[in-house]
C-alpha cells in the first residue's frame, strides 16, 4: 500500500520568516496548481497535512485542496517542533490547529503529522494530547534514531496502534531503511530528491507500506536562499552558526530540480491513496499494538 501526503506550511513560513514576498505566494500558488490537477488526472486523493495558521491567515489554499477531494490534516499551528514544547504548550497548540483547520473546511480533522516528526521517546505523552483533540492517526514517528530524535523504541516501520493510557492512536511511521549504517528516508524530503527515479521505485515498488511526504516547495525545481543567522535561530531556536546554516541549506537545496517530474512518474506507475483511506483498508486487528 502506499500512500500520498504533503505537508502545506510554505505560505505561512514565507511571511514570518522571510518577511512574506507577493512573487514567492505567487510561486506557491502556481505550485499547487500544478500538483492538483496532476493528482486530479489520475483520480489521486492525498492527505495535505496543514498548520493551523494557514487555515487563518491562507484559507484560499485550504479551501483549494480540500474542494478538490482531498483530506485535510493537521501539521500544527505554527510549525513549531512537538518536542521542544511543554506538554500545555504543546496541547494549546494542538487545539488551535484542529480548531481553525475544522472551522474552515466544516468537518472533523483525523490525521495529524508534527513538523520534522518532532514525536518520540522524550514526548510520547503527545499522543494523549492528539486524542483529546479528537485525532485518531498519526503519521509523525520517525521509527530510528536521528538528529532530531527519533522514535526507535517504536520498532518496525509499519503501521501500529498506539496506546497511551486510554488514548488510542494509528500510527502511519515514516518508512526508514539503512544505508551505509545510517536510518535514511527516500519517500520524500532530501533522498528523494537525490536518489534517480529507478532507485526510489525499486526500493518501494513491492513494499506492503510506503508512505510518502512532500513539501510544495520540493516541487517548485528552485533553489532557497540561506537563511540569516537571525531566521535560523528564531525559527529552529539552536545556534544559528555559519555550519549550522550550511548544512541546512544544503539538505534543502539538494537535488531540487526535477523532483516535480519524478513525482508525477512515480504516480502513473504504483498505486496511491490518503491517510483516511488507508486507514480504513488495514485490518488493525492484525497489527501490533505499541503500549506507551
Ligand atoms: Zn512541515
């Protein structure tokens, strides 16, 4: 089974953090008008993870992917990451998110995935949180150590139910493999972009579960300037130092261009669908159940 979702934060991220520049919502727009009709053509619906700010401040990019038939998710408010929230924090957050993505669209959010999947063994108590704000799925484990954290403890990288006191939750992980020793994810973010098509295809194409992630911005075939030490440490809040600053410009700058057409080559080869449908495809009763 694989599995289709974006992560829809750019509008948002241009305005606080690049100071919100007319050309660059007009790329972003010009970007999703190119993804929804090519999901469109072959009869795809994904799941577009949204903050909850793009709900207030962008609601015409909401209200575009979800006319379209396709579900909407929960990405947090304002992109902060989970684990560097306090539990009350973390919940506020929560709340708003689902509130004002609700109120918009006029119907229940279910699907939930944090920034940088930023949930793991040091805030588990998050998956408490997501099911009191009525969010039944999860797809924010990164099931390997990494930089950021990571959630190793969780195990294989297939779907589980996970269950925190009497809160009960799907999780959808992101799929993990090694490569040269090293946890690395090829269905979106930086591999995706490096790896040629074939590659990506081979490691997928017969896999029980593959979930993959995109950002519009992965897909616009441009380059993103360097952020200011000032950007980097208001928005990462960690030391914006000359190698900090590189290495991320490198990982997001790395084999952009192209990715849009590879994507759309992997569509017309395998088989897709959301996070809501999956969901209902998969005997949970045959899955494993990850007690926190
Ligand atoms: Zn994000």
């Amino acid at each position: 089974m694989n599995i289709l979702t974006f992560d829809t934060e750019e509008w948002y991220f241009e305005k606080n953090v690049h100071g919100g520049r007319d050309w660059k919502y007009r790329q972003f727009d010009e970007s999703l008008d190119r993804l929804l009709p090519a999901l469109d053509k072959r009869g795809l619906k994904a799941t577009f993870f949204c903050l909850g700010k793009m709900a207030t401040d962008y609601p015409y990019v909401v209200k575009k992917i979800h006319s379209a038939g396709h579900e909407i998710g929960c990405h947090s408010h304002t992109h902060t990451w989970m684990n560097k929230l306090t539990a009350e924090e973390a919940l506020a957050d929560t709340r708003q998110a689902v509130d004002a993505l609700e109120q918009l669209i006029g119907e229940k959010v279910k699907s939930y995935r944090a920034p940088a999947f930023s949930v793991g063994e040091t805030n588990t108590w998050f998956f408490e949180i997501l099911a009191e704000c009525g969010i039944t799925r999860d797809a924010s484990v990164f099931p390997a150590s990494r930089e950021l954290g990571g959630f190793k403890s969780y195990g294989s990288a297939e779907p589980a139910t996970i269950q925190y006191g009497n809160a009960i939750i799907h999780e959808f992980p992101v799929n993990t493999m090694q490569l040269f020793g090293k946890h690395i994810v090829c269905t979106g973010g930086g591999y995706f972009r490096i790896f040629p098509y074939w590659l990506i295809h081979h490691l997928v194409k017969d896999k029980e579960y593959a979930i993959f992630y995109f950002h519009l911005a992965d897909l616009l075939d441009e380059k993103r300037p360097r952020l200011s030490r000032e950007q980097y440490e208001r928005y990462f809040k960690e030391p914006g130092t000359f190698l900090n600053r590189w290495k991320r410009q490198l990982k997001t700058n790395i084999g952009v261009s192209g990715a849009f057409a590879k994507l759309e080559r992997l569509l017309d080869a395998e088989q897709f669908v959301n996070i809501d449908k999956a969901d209902s495809f998969i005997d949970w009763t045959t899955k494993r159940t990850v007690k926190l």
